[in-house]
C-alpha cells in the first residue's frame, strides 16, 4: 500500500522578518502568513485531498485549518510533527548567537548534528520522530492523499531520514521550504520517493531563488 504526504510549511509568522528561531515557541501567523493559508486551502481542493494532519503548534494548527474546512475534513494533530527545541537559539537569530559565541555558530553551519544549538533537541532524535509519525500517517491512510502541515527544520530533518541522508547534511541538501509551499512524498512502508520539492501554492515568497528567509534577503542566513 502507498500513500501520498503532501508535507507543507506553515505560513508566514512574526518572527519571520527578524529570521528568528521560532522552534517550541508558538509564534502568531501574520496577516500574510493567513493569506497563505487560505490560498494553500485554495490549492488543496484542486490537488485532491483525503486526510489533513498537523502539528500542535497554532502556526501549523492555523494554516491547516482553511483547507481542513474548505475539504470537510477534520484535521488530526500528531503530537510528533512539532518544530525542534532549539535550545540555546530558541528565539534568537544567528547574528545575536555568533556575537556570543562565533565557534558555536561555526559548528552548527558546519554539521547541525553534532554541531547542534547547546541545549536543543537532537536532530538525529526529532528526525526519528518526525519520519516514524510520517510513516504512521501513511501507514494510516493507505492509498490516499495526507495533507501535512508541519514546519521549516522539522520536514527537512524528516526527509533526511527517509531518504537516507545524514541529518547533519539537511540545511545543505535541503536550505529552506518556504512558506505553504508543498513538497510531495510517496511512503510505502520504509520505502519513501521524493517526488516534488518546495512547490508554491499561492504567491511566490519576496526574494525567491534562494535569497531569502526573511533576512536572508537582506544578506543574512536562512534559519535554521
């Protein structure tokens, strides 16, 4: 049995513009980011849509809401599609980490593994959670189209360890989803297929081409 994830990062939020980790911290939408879940829902009932699922956090919950309601679906909220706890970089930007601690910042950007932010979550541990609910998720639904709204580092690491790359690599291999925008997966069993990346569902984000997460566009780094 197969089963299609339609894997998509949350809209827009107010931390966004400051390039900010959210992580845990359950950071409002803006008004663009609601547009945007209103154009993803928009794109949903186009695409074909069986099953809505999300992550806990209200930025997940609120972009998967429009579609879940222009479906007649009820959305189901896996504990486990949560953002990674970023630790010490919860909340703050790169600029600020490496005024305090550059040697930090350098190992993070060199292997986020075993450079990973003191104090957050392991990225081996939240892509092994994050691939098991997806395998749930199709396991659950075989046969069908999963609408799954989840977030930036969480998909990545998620595709990194269903596609057998080393999750150290995933801001590499995989350097930002924007926001809504989808990237299609095909799950049976352990085997998984890549079979679209970082499809826009509505407006193409400022500075798209890769120059941006909010300051990215400005010279900065997309985060995490």
């Amino acid at each position: 049995m197969t089963a299609r994830l339609l894997l998509v990062r949350h809209g827009e939020t107010v931390w966004h513009a400051e390039n900010r980790y959210a992580g845990i911290s359950d950071v409002p939408l803006t008004e663009r980011g609601f547009r945007q879940a209103e154009a993803l829902a928009h794109w949903a009932t186009k695409r074909g849509v069986d099953a809505v699922a999300c992550s806990p956090l209200s930025r997940a919950r609120l972009t998967a809401r429009p579609a879940a309601e222009a479906l007649g679906l009820v959305p189901e909220v896996v504990e486990d599609l949560r953002e990674v706890d970023f630790g010490w970089g919860e909340g703050r930007t790169i600029t600020e980490m490496e005024a305090e601690d550059p040697e930090a910042v350098r190992a993070f950007r060199a292997d986020a593994e075993a450079g990973a932010f003191p104090g957050s979550e392991p990225p081996g541990a939240a892509a092994a959670r994050a691939a098991a609910a997806l395998r749930g998720l199709a396991a659950a639904h075989p046969d069908r189209t999963v609408l799954v709204v989840a977030h930036n580092s969480l998909l990545r690491m998620a595709l990194c360890a269903l596609l057998g790359i080393p999750v150290g690599r995933y801001r590499h291999v995989f350097p930002r989803l924007d926001n809504a925008a989808v990237s299609e997966i095909q799950v049976a069993g352990e085997r998984t297929a890549l079979r679209s990346l970082n499809v826009p569902t509505g407006d193409l984000p400022e500075g798209h081409a890769g120059t941006r997460d909010g300051g990215a566009a400005r010279g900065g780094e997309s985060a995490p």
